[in-house]
C-alpha cells in the first residue's frame, strides 16, 4: 500500500472511532426493551446476559460482518493461502515481539514479578538472536510466550468489565477492556516515536495484525458461525468467557462454576414460571 | 508451569537449569492428593471412545453421528445439560415442547460437536490432575497434544454422579470455554429476543440441525 492509502485507512479508522463515540452517546438513549418486572425470568435472563444495548450492539455487529464479508475475510483467506507458513510465522512473531512492552509493564502492574524478567528476557533474545522479533528462539530456552493487557490487570484488581459493548471494528469491548485497550498505547514505545509522523508505521501494524488474527480464524469463526443458534450471543459468551480464563491466567476455580445440584428437567414437573 | 515460572531467577543460569529440572520432575509426578482415580478413568475411557468415533475413516458422517449419540446417551447427562442450557427459562416449556426440545438438543449436540470434533482425530488425550467438587460432581483436567507440534490444548471434564452413582458428563472446557455455557447463552437469548416464546427457540434449534444435515460431508 502507498503513504497515501494508509493515510486514508487511517483515517477512515479514526472517522469509526468518533463515530462509535456518537453511537455510544446516542445509545444512552436507545437502550434495550427492559424485560416485563412481573415475569422473574425474562428479568434474570437479562441480568445475566449483562447487555443493556444489545440492539446497538447487534447493529455494530451484523456492520462489522459486513465489512468482514466485503473486506477483511476475502484478504485474510488471500494472506493466508499466497504467504507460506515459515513468513505468516515470522510476522506474527514480529507483532507478538512489538507488544513486549505493553506485556512486561502489565506484568509489573499485576505485580508477576517473575514474569516481568521473563518477558523482558524474552523480548532481548528474539529482538537480537531472533532478528529483530522474526524468530522464536526464546520459547525453547525457556521463556515462553504471555499474553497480558491493561483490561486483563483491570481484572486482577477486581475490576467488573462492565456491561457489554460491540464496538466498530474494535469488536467486543466492554468498558473494562476498552478502557485497558487505549491505556496500553501509552505503555507502547512506538506510540511516542510516530505520534506526529505519517500514520504508516502504526497502520500497518494495527492492519496486519488484524488479517493475520482473521487468518488464523478462518475455519473456527465459519464453524462456530454454522452451529450457533445465535452467533451474536455466542461470541459475546466466548469473549467474556476467554478473558476470564486469561484473567486467570489459565487457572481454573472450582468453586467459581455455577451450582448445578439442584437443577432438574424432569419432564413432568409443574410449571413455576407460566409462560408470558 | 506458573508455579515454576513464580520461583524461576531470570538472571542465573544455575537456578535456570535447576528449574528445567524441577520442570520436567514436576510433569513426570501423579496427580495431587485430591485425585479422583473414578473420574480420570471415565474420562479416559470416554475421551478414547469419542476420539476412535471421530478418527475412524471408514465410517460416513451418519454412522459418526449414530455412534457418537449412543456415546452420549450412555455417558452424559443430557436432561441436566439441557436443563441448564435454558437458564433462568428452565420451567418455561410445556411437557410436549420440554419432549421436542430435548429430542433437538440431543440431535444439535451431535452435529456440533461431530463437526467441532473432526479437528481432533488420532490425538492423544492424557489426564492432568482430578479433584472431587462436592459429593456427587468431580472436575478432571486433560490435554491434547498433538502429533504436529501445534500447541496443547487443555480440555476440562465436569462430571456429575447419576443416581446409580456412575459419572455422567455434565461440561466440557476447552482452553478456558465451557461449551454448556456457551450454549445458555445463546438459547435464552433467542428466548429473550422473542419475547418469551420458546417455539421460536426449537424453530432455530431445527434449522441448525437441517443445516448441519444439508452441509458438505
């Protein structure tokens, strides 16, 4: 692409930024129908879905498959079928190795000491012996790979995410992570080295990351798509259920699951709800 | 692996390779003291049968899903599963729609998962560790390795006694998603969207199925 183009994508993101901004405003007045307070499970229904905009939020989602219909899959499957293997490897090692920073300083912030040297020795070997980040060598020495971001140290600290949000082109980002999502560009160097400069460098990086994740996507979205009873639903369960999983940091609590002892579908029991 | 990471110095080489060390030790010792030998057992036993199902190239997708229905049957609670699908709606249904919507779960939960499945063929599926939760459920944790060097993949079984007392699954886990509660997430917000009406629930839950019926082999 030429410095023109990018700039153009640039600011074509920027203008869905403002314009998710808008939105955001706008929705403070459209929320959802709230259920009927006579019926108790329409009401916990919506309490557990969390979602006070989903009909916004539905409508950022279908945009957002639009343009991944129209744009970012056809790419995505062109990047992924025209580039061999060892090169996607090495580009998505390089955009790993461009967010050691933002990992190491969320490591320190959620206090994982340990996985701060880790993580800075991780980022000095694949800067150097890997060239420049195209290269992994630092997993086999022992230094494996951490994915760590502000929303995640939010977590740690407690920190609800907050009622649902699908954001244009962001995808799902409840205020949590959102929030975690602009904070960590200040913890990433690349942010002051081109703040003033042409948008290329960061665009790239932002664009390329973003076919690449939709490259490796390809098959699972399209199954997950094809046996969902309700896509939208479903994605915004897998997305809150990953991020508490990387929370936890892969940790799972036993004692967090849902109480299932009681719960019973005999076929034959009474009604205690009648249906509205 | 995070605990070794926690107590691992960076910066000298000796505790580095003592670390290595202690490493591998660790993977190489039985599960802890809270094990539940039952529950790894079935797992292993299930997760074979399941993986067999799925890797055996001579059967057509019919036959998979005939056989991985009679697996379920035998081995997982789908009334609970299915009760719990519905959240807070479980006692919406009538008996006659409670009766139709079992029938499609147990169809959908085929085909999803003949289909979620068919990545998983050959692999081995190695218990973990196991813990008993309470007096009638057990949590075992396992982990696909695969054969071409992709990373492992850690899949966690939620058991539940039935009422002879034999394991029943109730859950899986897989990297951190549990698939039942995904499902209630989508089930009830159908049920949501449409004010209440669980036909529009079995009228989704039946193109799924035709769907996956119609899609390539």
């Amino acid at each position: 692409m030429t410095d023109h183009n990018m700039n153009s994508v640039a600011r074509t993101l920027n203008q869905s930024f403002k314009m998710a901004g808008l939105a955001l405003m706008l929705s403070l007045a459209a929320c959802a129908t709230r259920p009927d307070p006579a019926n108790p499970a329409a009401v916990q229904a919506y309490e557990e879905a969390n979602d006070p905009i989903e009909p916004l939020n539905r409508y950022f989602f279908e945009l957002n498959r639009f343009l991944d219909i129209i744009l970012l899959k056809p790419v995505a499957t062109w990047y992924d079928g025209i580039v061999p293997d060892p090169g996607k490897q090495g580009v998505r090692n390089v955009l790993d190795n461009l967010r050691s920073f933002v990992v190491v300083a969320n490591d320190g912030l959620q206090g994982q000491w340990s996985q701060a040297g880790s993580d800075a020795t991780r980022f000095g070997i694949n800067s150097t012996v890997g060239v420049l980040g195209i290269f992994d060598p630092a997993t086999g020495w022992g230094y494996p790979q951490h994915r760590e971001d502000l929303g995640q140290t939010f977590g740690t600290y407690g920190i609800p995410e907050g009622p649902y949000l699908f954001v244009p082109v962001l995808g799902p980002s409840p205020p949590r992570d959102l929030v975690g999502y602009f904070g960590d560009s200040f913890f990433d160097p690349m942010t002051y080295i081109f703040w003033d400069g042409p948008y290329t460098v960061p665009v790239t990086r932002t664009v390329l990351n973003g076919i690449d994740i939709r490259a490796r996507n390809l098959d699972t979205l399209d199954q997950i798509e094809r046996t969902s009873v309700d896509f939208y639903s479903t994605v915004r369960s897998l997305y809150r259920q990953s991020r508490n999983n990387e929370i936890a940091n892969g940790k799972s609590d036993v004692d967090n699951l849902p109480d299932i002892d009681d719960l019973n579908f005999d076929t034959n029991e009474p009604q205690a709800v009648s249906p509205q | 692996m995070n605990a070794a990471l926690s107590t691992r110095n960076f910066f000298t080489p000796l505790a580095f390779a003592l670390t290595l060390i202690a490493t591998s030790v660790t993977a190489t010792l039985p599960a802890s003291a809270a094990a539940d030998p039952a529950a790894e057992a079935f797992v292993t036993d299930i997760s074979a049968k399941a993986i067999d199902i799925i890797s055996d190239k001579a059967t057509s997708r019919t036959e998979k899903e005939t056989a991985f229905g009679t697996l379920l049957d035998a081995h997982a609670d789908l009334p609970k599963i299915a009760g719990f699908a519905l959240g807070q709606y479980v006692r919406l249904p009538t008996p006659e729609q409670k009766a139709e919507y079992l029938k499609l779960v147990r169809n959908f939960v085929i085909k999803v998962y003949v289909t979620r499945l068919s990545d998983y063929h050959n692999e081995k599926l190695p218990i973990t560790g196991s813990q008993a939760k309470g007096a009638n459920q057990a949590i075992v944790d396992s982990q696909i390795n695969f054969t071409n060097g992709r990373e492992p993949v850690k899949v966690t079984w939620w058991l539940v006694k039935d009422k002879s007392g034999a394991y029943r699954i109730f859950d899986v886990n897989v990297v951190g998603i549990w698939l039942a509660q995904e499902q209630r997430s989508s089930f009830t917000s159908v049920i949501a969207n449409n004010g209440g009406d669980f036909d529009a629930l079995l009228k989704d839950l039946s193109k799924k199925v035709a769907d996956a019926d119609a899609a390539p082999q």
